[in-house]
C-alpha cells in the first residue's frame, strides 16, 4: 500500500519531451492550471462520468534524461517527479504498470525555416521512437498496447524575446508563430474529421510581466485539449480492458482457467479508474474481485481447482514459531504502522498472485487492505475541502464485516501449522495470535479512519452527567414517533400523524439521506470499538472472571474469588484487589502468541484488563452519543457501570448505575433493572451508605413483593424475577435490611401495605381481666419470604367526638418473629373509656424501618362517599373500671355559690396517687378547683398539686364523691367539663367529658299578703320544662323573729304538671318577745325564711326505674360484662326519645311504657359487638323488652314519708325567703250601722262610718324612723262599681294622719239594685312630695263583706200553676 | 435455538416478553439461554430498537427480516401500525462448554458450531415471518380489548398461550 499522501489523490502521468528546456519556463502557469477540471467521460457502456478534478503527474521522459543536457539543477523546479519511473518489464498480463496516457513534445521553434530545417524531423523522429506507427495512423491496435494506450501532443512554446522588439515585429512574429502553428498542424494532425487537435501552441510573455488576454486563450486551448487527449487514451484503455476481462470471463469453464490472472487483469481496469479518480468504479471492481474470490475460496473443496492457494501463510508460521519458542516479545507491537496487519504493499502482492503463490489469508488481505485504500482516496478525494465521512464509515463497516472473516483464516492457517509441529493443542497460543491480529487489524482501521470531526464532538468526562441528561431528554423527543412524555396520553392521532407525516414524507429513504456521514461514521466506528472489546470480554473469560455484563454473574464468581485469595497469600501484596497480578507461570502461559500491548497488558493484569475495557467503552459511548444511537448509549453506560463495580470501583459504579438505573427503569425492562438494582446495592454497602443501602433494599423487596403479587404475573416465565432469592454478598436481602437498619440514625418510614397484605383490625376490644384498659387484635400477612423482626407495633385510634380522649394508643413492645403467612399481634392500652373510635394508624417497626399505614389518609384521598375502610372500634369500659361521674349534688343552695359534685367509681385496682384536671368546657365556667371537698368516701386531697387536684389513696372498689365550687357567667342550660384523670400506679389514664344540666326543673314564685299581724305568704310551684315533679314535701323554716304557720293538710307527696302549678300558702307572723311584737330589723340583718323544697323530677324517676330493673335483669343474664356499655347506650337513648308528653303519662297512669327494642336503636350498638355476642344480646334485648313493656311507677303508695321510693334519691332545693318590707299598711273599714238589718231594700241610704288607720309596723324602725313621727298625707278613695252602690258623701278625700291615728267620717250608700252585693272597696294612696317613696298598702277589712238587698216592696202576688210560680203583682 | 420474543411500546418500553426453545428437530420448545447470559437479552433486544429506528422508515413492509447480530445472537423485527414492534432473538444453543479455555467469541462466524444457523436463509426468514403474523393476528385481537390502552403490558394468558403455539409451529 501506498502511502496516504499519494493515494488521496489520483494522478495521471503525462510524459513530455523537452529537446529545448522550455519547460521550466511554462511549468508556473501550467501548475496553476492544475489539477485538471471538470472531466467528462463518456462511454458508451457506462452512463457519463464526470471527473471533478484530475491530478496529473508530469514527469520528463526518462529515457532522454541522460541524452539531454539541461542542468541537473532544473529538475528542482519540476513539480512532481519525485520518484523516477521504473522500466517495468512488459509482462504479460497487462494492468501492472502506470504508463503515461499522454506524451508531450514541447517544442521550441521561433523560426518557420528553421522548424522545416530541423525541428520537424526532430519531432518525426520522437513520434516514430515514441509512438507505435500504429496508433498514430490507425485505430487497429493489439490489446497488448491499447493496455497501455496513449496519446501524443505538440506544444508549441513561443519565447518572449523572438517577438519583443516592437509591435510591429511583435504582429510580424504573430504572424510568423501562427504559420508555424498551422504549418505544425498541416504537418501532424491527422486529416479525419473525428481525429483530435494534437497542436496547441503557447505564446510565453517575458517575465515579470502578466499573461494578456490572447495568451489565456492560448493556455486554455492547451488544457482543453490535453483533457481530450488525456480522455481518449484512458477510453482506449478501459475498452480494452473490458474486453479482455469479457474474454477472460467467457473462459472461466475451460480448464486451466486461472483465477489469479483474471484477478490480475480485472484489478487493472479498477486500478485504471482509480488512477483517473472514478473511484466508485474502482470499489465497484474491487467488490466484484471479493466475491468472486469468496466465490472460488467457497467452491475451492467441491469443484476442481481452479487455483491454488498456499495452505499456510509464511508470515503466519514465522510467527507462530517464534511465539513457541518463546521469542516473541509479547508486550510489544507484531502489527503496527510499520507491519501493517491489512496491507497491499507489505509483500509484491501482484506477482505473487500472478505466481500463484500466496496463501488465502493474504489474498484476502490483500483485498480487504484495496477496498480500503480506494474508501479512504474516496473519503479524501477533495483535499481542501472537508473529509467525507461516508466512505470511511464504509471503510469501517466493511472492516467490521472482514475482519472476523479472515480471522477464522488465520485461524485456519495456523491449525494447520500446528499440525503439523508437535505442541499442546490446547496452548492458548493459536487463539492468542488470532486475537492479536484481529485487534491490531481493527486497531489499524480505527487509525485510519480517526478523524477530526468525531473528535471535535466527543463530550469530555466532567459533562457526563449533563450529558446523560440531555440523552434522556432529547432522545424519546427525537426518536419516538409519538408525542413525548409518559403523561399524556397518545390520543392525539392529529398530532401523530403529522409527526409521521413529517418523517415519512420528505424523508423517504433515512437511512441514506437523513444520517449524516457523521452519524454513520460513528456507528461503524462505535461497531469495530466493540469488536475489540469482545476480545477484551473473550480474554478476560480466559482467566475466569467476567467483564461487562457479557457473562456478568452478578457479583464476583465465590470460587474465583477464593482461587486468587492463595495467590495473593503466596505474594503476599498490599494491593486491595485480589486478583491484580497473575503469577508468572500463569502469565507466560496466557501470554503466549499475544503480539498486541493491549492484549498482553489485560493478559497479565485485571487492573489493565479492565482500564482497556472501559476505555474502549467509553469510545464507543461517545460515538454513539454522536450517532444519536440512544439506546446502544445506554446499553455502553450499563457496561461502564458494570466494569466499574468488577474494578471495586463503587463509587464510580454507584455513581453510574444512580443514573442508568431510572432510564431501564422507566422504560419496565425489569429484569435489567433489577440486576442493576442488585448490583447497585451491592455498591452501596461496601460505599457503607447505610441510608441508600436500607432504601436501595426496600426498594427491591418493593419490587420483589410487587412482582410476586400482581396478578399473572408468575405466568409470564421471562420476566417473573424471584428477587428474593438474590443475594448480596451471600447474605439475603431481607437479612441484610435488617442488618443495616440496625445502624441507621433515625427511622425509615415504609408503607405498610407493600409488604404485608390483608391487614385486619379485631374491631372488638376485649378487657384485660386484672386491669384497666383493653386489648385489640392486628392480623396481617405478610408477603416476604423470609421471617422479619418484629420489635413493636402500634396502633392509633382517634374519635371526632369529644367525649373521651380524641386518641388512643394502643402499643405490643414484644418482639415478634413474623414470617410467611399470617401473624396476630396484640395490642394494648392501660385507657379507659366509651366511645367508637377509628383506626387511624398503624405501625409496626423493625429496628429503623417503621412499616406505617395511614387509613385516614387514605380516607381522605378515597372518592367522597366512599364507605371508610378504616374500621370501627368499639371502645367501652370494663364494668368495674374506674369511672367518673359528674353531676349536681342533691340539694342546691340557690343563694351560695353553686356546686358540682363529681363522683368517682374507683375501679379494682388500688389508686395510690392520682392528678384530676377539670378543664371547662363552656363558656364563662369557672371551676374553683382549690376549694375542692371530699364529701364521701376515703381520699387524700393532695394541696400542692399544680394545676389539678392530686388525689391519692383512693380506695379500690369504692366511690369518693368530690364537692367543687363553680362560678358561670354566662347562661347556660347544660355545662361541660372535661375530667381528666391520670395515675402512674396503677398505670390509668382516663377522660371524659361530662354534661351537667343546670338548669332547676322548677320554678319558685312568692306572693305576699299583709295583714296587721301577720303576713300570708303564697308559693306557687310549676315545672320548668314540662316535666312533671312530684313534690315530695315543702318547708318554710322559722326564724328567731318569725313563726311559720304550716298549711293543715298532708297534701304530700304531691304531683305538679306542666299545666298545673301548684300554690302553697303560710302564714308569718312576729314572734312576741316579752309579750310584744318585734319590729322589723333593717334588711340585712333580719334573716329570711328558709324553703326548702323537696322533689323528684318524673324523667330522672322513669329512667331511674327502667335502668334499675335493666340493670338487674342485666346481672341475671350472660351479658354482665356490657352492662356499662349497654347502660350508658339505653341511658343516651332515653334521655333523648322520651318526651315529657311521655312523663307527663307515665305520672298520670303511674306506669311507665319502656320504650321499643326498636326505637331505642340497639341495632347500632349491636353493629359494633362481635357478631355471635350480638346476635345473642339482640335476642336476650328483644326478650327484654318483650317483658317489660310497662314497668309500674307507684307515685303515691310508697311515697308516706321522706324516704321515697324506687330507690331513687330526692332533690331538694333550698330558697331564702327574705321578709317582704311594708312602710305603711292601712287598714280601713266600712262599718255599717248596725241598725242595719242583714237585708236592706233597694234605694235604701245607708249611712256608714269609714275609719282609717295605718301601721308601719312591717318596716324596721330604724330605716322608717324619719317616718313614724311624720305625718303622712294620704288620699282615700271610696270604690264602688256605678250601677251597684250610690256612694253619697265625700268619695274621695285627703287626710294627713299619723302612724295609729284614726281618721273617720261618714258616707251614705245607696244600693242600687238587689241580690248580695259587695260593700265599696277603700283605698288608700300615699300623695304628697314623697309619695314615691313610701310604699303603702291596703287591708280593707270590709272587703268581701256582703248586704243582702232586696227589692222594696210591701205585698206580692204570686199565682201557682203546677210547680211553677209566676209573680203576678208586686207592691212596693 | 433459543428464542426471545419481546413486544416493545411507542416509548420503547415492552409489553410483552416470551421466552421459548425451537420445536424444530427435535427441540422441546424449552428455552436454552445460558443463566448468566438471560439478562443480555433484554440488553441486546433494547439496543436493536436504535436500528429498528432507522430501518422503519425504509421499507413499506411489517417485517424487516434480521435487522441486528449480538454476538451470535441476531434479532429480527415485525413492525406494526400503530407503531408496535416485535423483535424476536434467536440464538443457537451452546454446546455445554468448559468455562476454562473456551474459543473466543471474536466474532459470529469464527465458531463452528454456530455455523448451521443462518438467519438470512430464506427459510428462516420465512419461518420468523409466519412467525411474527401468527403473533401480530393475535395481538391484534388482545389489543381490540376496549379496556386495552397503548403501552400497556399484556398480561393476557391467552396471548401468551397462542405465542407459544406459534413458536411451536413456525420455530
């Protein structure tokens, strides 16, 4: 092979002759005239080629160098006879040689008769020497010549100086020259139209001065006409050609037909289009010679011979001796540029086929080696421009085709040679010189074909990243037909078909037109990097350990592993890699035959081995990030990551596969990813990044149980991945999740329901027997192979509700082992208390990794109006659990400050210390805390607790009742109050809320009545919510100053409706002291009358009555263990179905009618019970209700004394009576004359005295005292209604009168008609300046006195008629 | 012959994966990948779909014969309408070897026992075709499911029952 600089471009050779040394005066223009353009050949098999630039090679004939005399300094100035021309032998089989195709005499004639003296024989004599007579008189030539067919030309050079004298000497040598022109013509042109102008003439200015116009014209006829010439010898030739290989061709079955000279010849034509620069004609000829010796090498075994090849190649044996003796250094480089390993010009390869003398390996060589010197002429056929990339991609796709190929030929070759030398067949050395030639022949083309282009675009290292980036973005962008974006959804079909549209419509061939020389370059380039990595791969097999994912086992072969570990005993090194170096007898052993330096360093070192390897890869990475070729990108970076973990190289490989890993994965080819993820993980363990590592896990036992669990996935045998079964580093995954959580810093929260399955919450809590609180049961499966430790397990119960604690937490601090299958945990909580709760949460934790299932959230993101999965759990009470209730002590002072009485129920335990909160609930409650009593039961009330009430020593099983002041503010019907409760021995924590109604069910009104010496005092009792009260007894308790006068009757136990208040009179009166009166004290200082009412409202009693018999019935039966459940549930209900309609009966019937199973909703309560216990309490419920459907309430009979019946205590209510104050009393009278008879006629006047006297004993003197001496003025008014009393006299009057001074006088009453009327009524008001101030009533003693009046009338006339009398006349 | 036959979506994800050994003289339908090598399928089958790419718009016709060559492994390609490809593997079974000193894989066609496989024979190729419209009728009628949407794996048994029947038939 030639060298690069002169096979980029094609030359031809023109010979010229130069008697007169004229062309070093023309050689500056004619090279500025070269290389020749635009060529055109036709001919008339071949559609018309056109040949952009032609270089020709002008060289002096040789054969007259030694004739002529021109100083050997001239050829300095020659442009390009480099090399002299050899006189070939003239061989037979043409094609061999580069003979001229044109022949130049360059003539110096100024003179016409010195041109018909001397030159024209000169020039006949050249072209007879030079020139067969046959050629330039007929076209009938042997094909011997027309193989080298030429043409001649004249030129004719005019020097300066024979014209320079003057212009007209100038026009005169114009004249001469142009003669001597056509006379040349005359002379040697042959006549015939067709025949070429062989003459031109060139017309030389002197120097220094430029070329004129008709100079240029000259020059370019010149050069046209050598194109011609240079053009139809060429033609000759190719005919020629052809018709030799036509011959050759139509001989091939005769025998004796040798393929090697027709290889010969038809590499001639190729060579002769490729000295012209058709280069695509030469490839064409080179591809044809290639098949058709694959074709003979194929057909060589069957059919007879038609060549014969050497079976062994000399090269080769050499070689391969020297490889067995060990004389072959094998650290350095066989092949190189000095030894190419695809070469046509290491050997005299033309000759040797011609002698049938060369074996296959190096005839295919040898073709290989010309096809790719003809890719690479053709990639550099335009040397100023840029490279053309399509042909070296070309290049090197053919090399990636042929070079395996004709490894399998040396492979061959040295078989055979190893035949027949006796040596070990199982000797690596045969593999290893294959390898060695097949890398450094791909080395060779990779050399070859380096170029500028892909260099400048190769990304460096540190971009990496963005550049992996910029892959993942740009390339579903630009290789997916559809829109990008796994989001969005592909429905646009507009969208589709125009990005279709797009791709397919201008672009109907992408292979072709779309792909940039670039890209393709790349590939093919990316393609022959990975060949040779293969044979990194096929060595790195050799000595048992895997690179890449090729063969990648996943982590490191155990067995190799342990066979490198006594190595590295024997030499004892520091290195951390165990199988860095190899020994030497293994070295020499697996050396031999290397002659590569690659392929010896990745010999006899891992570390080397590798390095090779992931530079290699990395190469092909970057080409194929060039190419666009996206995927085959990622599949390189897989390796990388890979070879890069083999290396012990975690970071990087984690580095890596943190980047690859979402790529494979995004696109679901899981087995991939899952090794990757295997092998990621790996990588995070021994980084010893514990919190990736743990994720890393998780996320493999979430793909793991995923995997598992989807449905049909096991029956799809390609992907189904048994991920636990992997193990890292020996150790499974599970095992090592818990190991490394062990070490983590803080927890890892995980969902719960990845991992376990079919989570079930006993919704039925069941009681501890020995203490407060309750249990519930977790049942869950779990979905991993292995047995996981379980170290506690919590679940969270909230309620919306407020009348226990908004959360509950129930807890199991045992270590469980929870393996395949179900497993039931317990959980615990020492809280107490009613109410339906939620689960909320749960989780159970091992070590770090907290395994969490919020169903709340899920609540929260399920569809409105979706039923809650969380389940319902019923919380309640143990019967004998503590409890707290809070309600209004029995009797309520309403003057003092009011009190709560809270009760507390202690359960069977002990309580030796305990702090109560009460926290107010409503609005303007405030609960004095520290003036908390204890008013039954044993408790210690501990004053130095902050902020609550500490208690302690609370007796087990037994009730302390605690009495807490309390202020309002604001009105309230019901108050609530939060009771918390919390004590560490025994650990209980209780709350609730409690609602005291405080509201009185009665209401209390007095009335006066001032009477001189005493006072009547009225109480008119009524219900306040219709209720009905049954007044079990009343009292108005004496004081020092007044006595009490009880009514007579025994009218208790008594029954107040709604609609019937009932009014109890008393009577007050001053007790004597030393036989007077007391006077009134000042107000404050007198002490009121006491009432004390005693009662029972109907709805505490009816409830009373059917809870006690429930509950008694309750204890009977099985069910005892609800009873706090179900007393507080009929409690609820009651209170709110029953209405005092209802009440109002059961008081009137004195029977109770219990509400309906139904009606009480026990269903709902049921709903909550487990079910076999609910269905029996609901038939036990119904039987219940069935029997006690009307429960007696007997009001009256059992009611005799205070103590009152069903058991259920009295409220009593006490009211201070304050004495009502009266200024001044008047007591008047109306006295009739007792003339007067009982019966007084119609119209009769009755004189009758008034008397008035006031008393102002109803006020204390002290505050009257400005008044008792005064006199009042009053002013009296005599009242009777107009049509009944005649008042005669002074009706109404003022007087001025003193405390016990009488005042009288006289009026006359006139009745007015009959029948018993009342006598006027006589009042009396305070007038004056301070009438405002004095209050003043009156006692009229003649108040509802009657007088019989009748008519006057002396004789009556009645008649009888039967029974009936009619008066007939009356007389008056 | 081992055969893996893989389904690959619009975005290049696949929707199917088959695994099954050759019928034909005298195999037994089952898979004989190398274990160490089973996940290079999935590797090799993605890389192809960078050819695949460029093919497709070459050629008006669904299958595109043997579009790529892994080693001695080499995928052939049916391409559908809606822009869905079938690539089938094909790798010849191993000889159980010897992991010591194992002829190289330098190339496809340096090892001799490979070389009775030729993908590019006519027959062959008209086998994988037969193949691959066996499959593509099949697949028509699972993804006619109107609760089927694009790129969505195909977990069908059925489906995969007839894969198998026309690996058996054809391959």
């Amino acid at each position: 092979m030639d060298n690069t600089s002169t096979w980029s471009v094609a030359k031809v050779k023109v010979e010229y002759f130069d008697p007169a040394g004229v062309f070093p005066l023309i050689s500056d223009q004619l090279d500025s005239r070269l290389p020749l353009h635009n060529l055109n050949w036709k001919s008339p098999k071949r559609p018309l080629r056109s040949i952009e630039s032609l270089h020709v090679e002008l060289f002096k004939s040789w054969e007259l160098v030694g004739d002529s005399s021109r100083p050997s300094s001239r050829q300095t100035h020659l442009p390009t006879p480099t090399i002299a021309p050899v006189k070939e032998r003239r061989h037979q089989i043409p094609g061999l040689r580069q003979t001229p195709y044109l022949k130049l005499y360059l003539l110096r004639c100024d003179d016409t008769e010195l041109y018909k003296a001397i030159h024209r024989k000169a020039v006949r004599e050249w072209l007879k020497s030079h020139i067969p007579a046959s050629q330039s008189s007929s076209k009938k030539s042997t094909a011997q010549e027309n193989h080298d067919a030429f043409e001649w030309m004249i030129l004719h050079v005019v020097m300066p100086d024979a014209n320079s004298a003057s212009e007209k000497d100038r026009l005169d040598s114009k004249k001469g020259t142009s003669s001597m022109l056509e006379k040349l013509k005359a002379d040697f042109n042959v006549s015939s139209k067709s025949a070429p102008d062989r003459i031109a003439q060139l017309c030389l200015s002197p120097k220094g001065r430029d070329i004129n116009q008709d100079q240029r014209e000259e020059w370019d006829d010149a050069i046209a006409k050598t194109k011609a010439l240079i053009l139809a010898s060429f033609n000759l030739r190719v005919t020629q050609y052809e018709d030799d290989i036509r011959e050759r061709e139509s001989q091939r079955a005769l025998p004796g037909w040798n393929f090697c000279t027709f290889f010969v010849l038809k590499e001639g034509l190729a060579r002769g289009f490729e000295s012209v620069g058709l280069v695509d004609d030469a490839l064409a000829g080179y591809e044809e010679l290639g098949v058709e010796l694959d074709t003979i090498l194929a057909n060589h075994e069957d059919e007879e011979p038609t060549v014969s090849f050497l079976s062994t190649t000399g090269d080769l044996n050499t070689l391969y001796e020297r490889a067995k003796d060990g004389d072959l250094k094998s650290d350095s480089k066989f092949w190189g540029p000095d030894n190419p390993a695809i070469s046509s010009t290491k050997k005299n390869f033309r000759e040797l086929i011609l002698a049938n003398n060369i074996s296959v390996f190096d005839f295919k060589c040898y073709v290989l080696a010309r096809k790719m010197a003809v890719l690479l002429r053709m990639s550099r056929a335009n040397l100023q421009g840029p490279e053309n990339l399509s042909p070296l991609a070309q290049l090197c796709q053919l090399a990636a085709w042929s070079i395996p190929n004709i490894a399998r030929i040396v492979r061959d070759d040295l078989t055979q040679i190893a035949k027949s030398s006796p040596h070990d067949q199982s000797s690596p050395i045969i593999e290893n010189i294959v390898a060695s030639w097949t890398y450094s022949a791909v080395q060779q083309v990779l050399d070859e074909t380096r170029t500028a282009f892909l260099a400048q675009s190769t990304p460096t290292e540190p971009h990496f990243s963005s550049l992996l980036k910029e892959k993942q973005s740009v390339y579903p962008k630009r290789k997916s037909s559809v829109a990008p974006g796994h989001e969005k959804p592909v429905d646009d079909a507009q969208l589709l078909f125009e990005s279709l549209k797009k791709r397919a419509g201008g672009v109907p061939d992408q292979s072709s037109t779309n792909r940039t020389g670039k890209d393709y370059l790349a590939t093919q380039r990316a393609q022959l990097l990975l060949l040779q990595r293969r044979l990194i791969e096929a060595m790195a097999l050799r000595q048992g350990q895997s690179i890449g994912w090729v063969n990648a086992q996943g982590g490191e072969d155990p067995s190799t592993l342990k066979e490198v570990d006594l190595t590295e005993e024997e030499q004892s090194e520091e290195d951390e890699e165990p199988s860095e170096t190899v020994s030497e007898e293994e070295k020499a052993t697996l050396s031999i035959g290397i002659c590569h330096p690659d392929l010896y360093n990745a010999v006899i070192s891992k570390k080397a081995l590798r390095a090779i390897y992931e530079a290699l890869t990395k190469e092909a990475l970057d080409l194929y990030y060039i190419s666009s070729q996206g995927k085959s990108f990622e599949r390189m970076l897989a390796d990388l990551a890979m070879v890069r973990f083999q290396a012990g190289d975690y970071a990087g490989a984690a580095n890596y596969f943190s980047k690859i890993i979402p790529i494979f994965s995004q696109l679901k080819w899981t087995l991939i990813e899952i090794r990757m993820l295997m092998i990621h993980a790996e990588c995070l363990k021994m980084l010893n990044r514990k919190d990736d590592y743990a994720r890393m896990l998780l996320g493999l036992l979430d793909k793991a149980v995923a995997s598992k669990t989807s449905p049909g996935m096991k029956l799809q045998s390609a992907t189904y991945v048994d991920i636990e079964s992997f193990q890292i580093r020996g150790q499974s995954i599970l095992h090592e999740l818990s190991a490394t959580a062990t070490q983590l810093p803080y927890e890892i929260t995980v969902p719960f329901l990845t991992y376990f399955h079919n989570m079930v919450i006993d919704p039925h809590i069941k009681h501890y027997t020995d203490k407060e609180g309750f249990q519930l049961r977790l049942k869950f499966r779990s979905v991993l192979e292995e047995t996981i430790k379980i170290n506690s397990a919590k679940v969270v119960l909230t309620t919306s509700s407020d009348s226990g604690p908004s959360q509950i937490v129930l807890e199991s601090n045992e270590p469980v082992e929870v393996g395949k299958g179900t497993t039931t945990i317990v959980l615990g909580t020492h809280i107490s208390t009613l109410g339906s709760y939620t689960v909320n949460r749960v989780s159970i934790s091992s070590n770090k990794i907290v395994f969490t299932r919020d169903l709340a959230e899920e609540d929260r993101a399920s569809f409105p109006g979706v039923k809650s999965k969380a389940p319902q759990v019923l919380v309640y009470p143990r019967n004998d659990a503590f409890s707290v209730h809070m309600q209004l002590p029995p009797t309520i002072h309403i003057e003092r400050t009011r009190d709560l009485e809270l009760e507390l129920d202690v359960g069977p335990e002990h309580i030796d210390k305990a702090e109560l909160r009460l926290k107010a609930a409503s609005s303007g409650l405030r609960i004095h805390t520290s003036k908390v009593e204890v008013t039954s039961g044993t408790a210690t009330i501990n004053k130095d607790s902050q902020g609550g009430i500490g208690l302690s020593n609370l007796e087990q099983s037994s009730k302390v009742k605690l009495k807490i002041p309390y202020e309002l503010d604001d009105h309230h019907r019901d108050i609530n109050v939060k009771v918390e409760l919390s004590s560490t021995k025994p650990k209980l924590d209780y709350s609730s809320v409690q609602t005291v109604t405080i509201e009185l069910p009665l209401d209390v009104n007095v009335h006066d009545l001032f009477k001189p010496k005493h006072i009547f005092q009225r109480f008119h009792i009524k219900t306040a919510n219709d209720i009905p009260l049954r007044i079990l007894g009343m009292k108005l308790h004496e004081t020092d100053r007044f006595a009490v006068q009880e009514p007579a009757a025994d009218i208790f136990p008594a029954t107040i409706f709604a609609k019937q208040p009932a009014t109890f009179m008393y009577e007050v009166r001053p007790k004597k002291s030393d036989g007077d009166l007391q006077v009134r004290q000042i107000a404050n200082k007198e002490a009121p009358l006491i009432l004390e009412v005693e009662y029972q409202c109907l709805d505490d009693l009816s409830i009373a009555k059917i809870l006690t018999k429930f509950g008694s019935d309750l204890e009977q039966s099985p069910y005892n263990s609800l009873e706090r459940l179900l007393t507080k549930f009929l409690t609820q209900k009651l209170r709110s179905i029953v209405l005092p309609a209802n009440h109002t009966e059961s008081a009137l019937f004195e029977e109770i009618s219990v509400p309906h199973f139904v009606a009480i909703g026990w269903a709902n309560l049921l709903n909550d019970l487990p079910a076999p216990l609910a269905g029996e309490l609901a038939t036990w419920l119904k039987q219940w209700h069935e029997d006690n459907e009307i429960l007696p309430l007997l009001l009256h009979k059992l009611g005799s004394s205070g103590e009152v019946a069903n058991h259920q205590p009295s409220r009593k209510i006490i009211i201070s009576v304050p004495l009502p104050r009266l200024q001044v009393l008047h007591v008047t009278n109306l006295k009739l004359p007792n003339s007067i008879s009982e019966t007084i006629p119609v119209g009769f006047p009755i004189t009758a005295a008034v008397s008035i006297v006031h008393s102002r004993q109803w006020e204390s003197p002290m505050l009257s005292q400005g008044l008792s001496e005064t006199e009042i003025e009053f002013m009296y008014d005599v009242d009777a209604p107009p049509d009944t009393w005649l008042i005669g006299g002074q009706r109404r009057g003022r007087f001025v009168a003193k405390e016990d001074e009488a005042t009288q006088w006289e009026i006359v009453l006139i009745p007015l008609r009959t029948g018993k009327i009342l006598l006027p009524s006589i009042d009396v008001r305070v007038v004056g300046k301070n009438s405002e101030d004095v209050s003043c009533e009156t006692d009229c003693k003649a108040q509802g006195r009657i007088v019989m009046v009748i008519g006057d009338l002396k004789r009556t006339n009645v008649a009888m008629v039967g029974t009936e009398a009619h008066l007939v006349r009356a007389e008056s | 012959m081992s055969f893996y036959f893989a389904i690959i979506g619009t975005k290049d994800n696949p929707l199917f994966v088959h695994e099954f050994g050759t019928s034909k003289q005298g195999g037994d339908g089952v898979a004989r990948f190398r274990d160490e090598a089973r996940h290079m399928n999935p590797f090799i089958v993605h890389s192809s779909l960078d050819i695949l790419e460029e093919l497709q718009w070459g050629s008006g016709s669904m299958y595109l014969k043997t579009i790529d060559r892994f080693q001695n492994s080499h995928i052939s390609a049916f391409l559908t309408g809606g822009n869905i490809k079938f690539l089938l593997l094909s790798t010849p079974d191993l000889p159980p070897i010897a992991t010591g000193l194992r002829p190289p894989a330098s190339s496809s066609r340096t090892n001799a026992a490979f070389s009775s496989f030729n993908p590019t024979a006519p027959a062959t190729e008209e086998a994988i075709k037969n193949f691959f419209l066996e499959v593509y009728d099949a697949w028509v009628k699972t993804i006619m499911n109107p609760f089927y949407r694009v790129d969505a794996e195909v977990n069908s048994p059925v489906f995969r029952a007839r894969v198998g029947a026309a690996g058996r038939k054809f391959l």
